[in-house]
C-alpha cells in the first residue's frame, strides 16, 4: 500500500505542486473579491452595484473566450499562465494604491475588474491543457476531487478570512493576503512544476484555430448539450449569487458576519461532496448523473431560503444545495477530457468557456436588477397580503426571498427539460471513457 502510495505520489507531484499553490493564489484573489464586494455594498447599498463587479470580470471572460483559447494554442502554457498571474496581480496593486490615496471609486473597480477578467480569459484554458499534460489518465477523477475539495476549501475560508479581515485590518491587510498568495503561486510555478510541450502549440491564425474548436463541438452534440444546459446552471447560479447578498445583509438576523458563515457552508457542503468523489467509483451514464445532481440543488435551496427567516436554516440549505455539486463537476471534467484530443482542448475549453459562462454576467444583471427593481417594490406595495407575508416576510429582503422563490421553480425547470432531452443520446454510440 505505501509504495502504491508513493507511486501515486511520484506520477502526481507536478500537479500536486501546481494545484496547491494556484488554490492558495486563487484564495487570496477570492478574499479581495468578497472584501470589495463588502466595501462597495457599505457604500451603495445595491445588489445591482455589488453584482457588476462580477459582470465585468466575466464580461470579457464570455466575449473572448473563443480567440483567447486559440491563442493559448499557439504559445507555452506555463509562460501564458504566469504572464496573465502577473497582469491580475498589477491589477490588484493599482486598487490597493488608489485605496491608500483615497481615490478608490466604484468605476475603477469596474474597470480593473474587467483587466482581471481579461488576463483570467487566456489563463484558464491553458490552465486546463496544463492539467492535462500532467496528470496520467487514469487519475482523471481522482485529481478532479483534488480540485473540487480545494475549491470548496476556498467557499469557506474565503468568507471568514475577508470579513475577519475587512473589520479588523480593512482593505489595506486584505490586498496584503493576496499579493502574498501571488508570490507563493509565481515561485512554484516559475521553479518547481515542469509542464511538458504538447502537439497543441502551432502557428496557425487565431480564427482557424477558433474555428476547429467549434467545429468539433457541432461534431460532438451530446458534449454541447452538456455545456448549454450548464449555462442555464449558471444563469440561475448567478442570479442567486446576486440575490444573496440582498437578502441577508439587510434582514435583522443577519449582516456581513451572517453572510459570510452562509457562504462559506457551500464550501463545507462541497469538501463532503469532494470526499465522496475521490472514492466513487465509475458511474453508468455521468450524463444522467450531472442533470440529476442539479435538479437536486436547484430545486432544495432556493426554496429553502425563500421561505426561512433563521441564519441556521439558511446554512441547512446551503449545505443541502451545494454537496452534489462536486459530483457533478467530476463527471462533467471526466467526460471533457475524455473526450476532447489534448490538441484541442485548449481551444475547445475556450469555446466551452464562452458558450458555458456567458449567461453568468446576465445572470448576474438579472438577479441584481430583479431585486433592486422589480421584487423589492413589489413587496413593498403588496407585501401586506398574508399570503405573500407568511411566504416572503416583510421588510428590506422580503424582495430577495421572493427572488429566491422565482429562482428555484426557474433552475427545476432548466434540469427537467435537460433530463428529457439527454434520452435522445442514449440510443447514440457512447462518450469514450
């Protein structure tokens, strides 16, 4: 068992050393995230406001995917990802410095936001053709659970750390944690992972290297409707992301104490979920498992916090609506791979990219704009209807119940149209596994 163990180790030290120090990085980059999040909301007061610092990270994440995938293709995935490292990490010292001078405004989050979003276009697809190259096939899930624990790790010290942060040191020792985690990815990355050369670094033009990569998704129907109905996960995700907020800063139970213990309960909830896949074994159709596991959390959580006025229910339902979500992410990850030539991937992870996440920043868009002014009025001016009282409460936050409300029957509705749908591909041959 120990030399099993140790060969384990050996095949996976590469990834090991990459996953641990870009989950570090991604944690500090995650604080500052939630501690601007906290600021710009002291200082608005808007759901929508808060929202559009996400919008603009993804808005160019969604419209350059395509052509930033290529592009990878064609250069070293080690020297892109610590260019773009460096790049978000300027980013973050520019917003640190207009803070120092008292200069900090909400457009120059939106704005630096965007920058960041930029650089993240290009690194994520070289990101996931890097992983591939490094881990051996047969540790494709295994890995995949690696990945989900540290993501999950990041939900819950993210919330803790920024807003212990934030109240104690402020913004000033937040950006400090950050560029800190930086340093210790650059160092790992620049000195001690070794990324081999793949077939995939070739010269052709940007636009035929984006071309095949949407081709090969026209040739492969089952993998897009994966990645469509995973972009109506995401639209509903979104939007409830946008909604939280509203709904528990406001609300007298709760504040930026409440939230942050709600928030990071997802990240508990997946660290069980990721336990669980790292031992799972191969599931039948990972197809029937994704859509199934969505419907699930979709159609709990929601629900769950539109109708509870306590802060442990709201945690109950995190905790319910988020510990599939790791089982999902293994089988999707594990199809991809699988069935995508390394070749290719890093143009077609882009094209996944674009067509998988755009509905985030309209997600986003939606669930701000719905509270702020569409569920919010409307709760002010009829919320004294018992019905719509004994469901939603009254008060600030009543809205944002009500949006939760719209948000659980809106994400059963998307895995229940994707369920039927995917019976028509299983008469077709096979993903290969």
């Amino acid at each position: 068992m120990n030399s099993i163990k140790k060969t384990e180790f050996y095949e996976l030290k590469d990834f090991l050393i990459l996953w641990s120090s870009q989950s570090i990085s991604q944690l500090g980059s995650s604080i500052t995230a939630f501690a601007l999040t906290l600021w710009l909301y002291e200082k608005t007061g808007s759901s929508l406001s808060t929202a559009a610092l996400t919008i603009c990270s993804y808005a160019p994440y969604v419209v350059m995917s395509i052509f930033a995938g290529a592009l990878t293709d064609r250069f070293d995935k080690k020297k892109t990802m610590i260019v773009c490292d460096v790049f978000a990490v300027f980013c973050t010292i520019v917003i640190w410095g207009l803070f120092r001078t008292n200069s900090l405004m909400e457009w120059h989050l939106y704005v630096l936001n965007a920058v960041s979003g930029l650089m993240n276009t290009v690194q994520q697809p070289a990101s996931e053709v890097a992983m591939t190259l490094i881990i051996p096939e047969k540790y494709y899930q295994k890995t995949s659970g690696f990945r989900s624990l540290s993501r999950s790790l990041i939900s819950i010290l993210n919330p803790l750390i920024a807003t212990a942060l934030y109240s104690f040191i402020g913004l000033n020792g937040v950006i400090a944690v950050d560029i800190s985690s930086f340093i210790i990815a650059f160092v790992a990355l620049q000195f001690f992972i070794s990324i081999p050369k793949s077939n995939s670094e070739r010269k052709e033009k940007v636009l035929v290297l984006a071309k095949e990569g949407i081709g090969f998704l026209k040739n492969n129907p089952i993998i897009m409707m994966l990645i469509l109905f995973m972009a109506g996960v995401n639209l509903v995700a979104s939007a409830f992301d946008a909604t939280l907020p509203g709904y528990v800063l406001p609300n007298p139970k709760g504040g930026q104490a409440v939230l942050g213990i709600v928030t990071s309960c997802s990240g508990v909830a997946m660290i069980f979920g990721s336990l669980v896949v790292s031992v799972l074994p191969k599931p039948k159709d990972r197809v029937k498992v994704i859509y199934l596991t969505m419907l699930f959390s979709l159609g709990t959580e929601n629900f769950m916090l539109a109708f509870s006025r306590e802060p442990i229910l709201w945690c109950v339902s995190q905790l319910i609506g988020w510990i599939l979500v790791p089982v999902m992410s293994a089988n999707l990850d594990v199809i991809l791979r699988s069935s995508i030539p390394v070749e290719l991937q890093g143009r077609v992870y882009a094209c996944r990219n674009t067509l998988q996440f755009f509905t985030i920043p309209i997600g986003l868009f939606l669930g701000g704009f719905m509270v702020d002014q569409i569920c919010e009025p409307f709760m002010v001016t009829y919320g004294y209807l018992p019905i719509l009282k004994m469901l939603f409460g009254t008060g600030k936050g009543s809205g944002a119940a009500l949006m939760m409300f719209i948000l659980g029957i809106s994400g059963s509705f998307i895995c229940l149209i994707a369920g039927r749908k995917s019976k028509r591909y299983q008469k077709r041959p096979k993903i290969p596994l």
